[in-house]
C-alpha cells in the first residue's frame, strides 16, 4: 500500500506526463481523474496501467483499469458492450461516464455499441433527478473512447468547473440511479372452464 508521500510523488509524475503528451482540450479532464483518486485507487491504476507508460495502449488506461476492476468505480448500470459509471469529480449531480468494455478509439464505433446504454442512463438521470436536460457528448481519453451524461440544472456542460464529491455523496447517489423499478408481473387468474353441456332430466320413456 502506497503512503501519502509516495501517493502525491506518483500522481505529480502522472501530471506532468498528462501535461506533456494530452491534447490542450484533454488535459484537464485527465487530471481531474488523476487527482480525484485516492491512495487505494491510484496504486490500482498503477499496477494496472505501469505508471501509465504506454498511455495510448489498449487495456491500459484508467478506463480499462474501471472495466477490470482494478480501478473502483460507483456503477449505476451496464449491458454487454459497455458500463456506467459516476464522475467522480462531477460538473453536476448524476454526471455519469459510458465506458465501452472494449478499448474503442473511433467515436463512430462508440455510438454504434454503447448508444443505447447512454439513452438509458440519460432517461434514468431525467426521472430520478429532474434537471432542466442531460447532455450526452462523446470524448477521447487514454485513447479510450467515452460517453458523458451530464445533467443540466442551470447551464452546465463539458468544459464546466468540477465539483469534488464525497464517496459518501457518490454513494447514496449510486444507489438511487442503479435502483431498478422491477415490476412485478401480474399473475393471470386461472379460469375454471365450465362444461356448457348440462345435464337436463327427462322422465324414462315409458314403452
């Protein structure tokens, strides 16, 4: 277990390498995921990601590491080709990320496998949030291809200031969007079928 020296030394080291090969409007968001996470988190990110070496490789980077469980993650929901999680260091409440279990690069294949789940989510964070719209847009990071949900109560959107979150907050919000309303299938009533033929008595034909 990483102490906290060695957990800042490592997270300023994973910065500046950000700060050196991130896109201008990526960088941002990458530190924030970097920084949100705590010694636990980091040093799972590390053994999974090598000190994040090979950022651009697929199955090593920090969406990779969240699919396998390396990273731990507030899942709200999941289907066959992707999972939803909550930002952990949010632009607003219910700000949640698809993540397609493949390593996928090209939006264009995004949009064809995990489409549906971001529907879901965005129709999820309407009915148990109630904010003004959701927001979905698509980003690149780690060379890993997202989705972001995010709910809009004022006029908030991707490039919006973030808001730190407890994992207590991240938490009891998992537990109101990840709650499915099972509806309890309504049990068919057994109809008696009843023999239309009755019987009808006749005196004994006298012969």
């Amino acid at each position: 277990m990483l102490n906290s020296q060695q957990t800042e030394n490592i997270r300023r080291q994973i910065i500046q390498q950000i700060e050196k090969s991130f896109p201008e409007d990526k960088k941002e968001f990458a530190k924030s995921q970097i920084e949100a996470m705590n010694s636990e988190q980091l040093e799972g990110f590390l053994n999974q990601n090598k000190l994040m070496k090979t950022p651009q490789r697929s199955q090593e980077c920090v969406f990779c590491s969240i699919i396998s469980g390396s990273i731990s993650s507030y899942k709200i929901s999941e289907n066959s080709k992707a999972v939803a999680v909550l930002e952990i260091n949010p632009v607003s409440k219910g700000h949640s990320l698809i993540i397609p279990k493949e390593h996928i690069s090209t939006s264009e294949k995004v949009h064809q496998s995990v489409f549906p789940l971001a529907k879901k989510v965005s129709k999820i964070l309407k009915e148990k949030l109630k904010p003004k719209n959701v927001t979905i847009a698509s980003s690149d990071l780690f060379g890993h291809e997202i989705i972001n949900i995010i709910p809009v109560y004022e006029n908030e959107n991707q490039g919006s200031e973030r808001k730190p979150v407890t994992q207590e907050e991240l938490k009891e919000l998992q537990k109101i969007l990840a709650k499915t309303a099972r509806k309890t299938p309504k049990k068919t009533k057994k109809v008696k079928l009843v023999n239309s033929r009755e019987k009808i008595w006749l005196p004994k034909r006298i012969p």
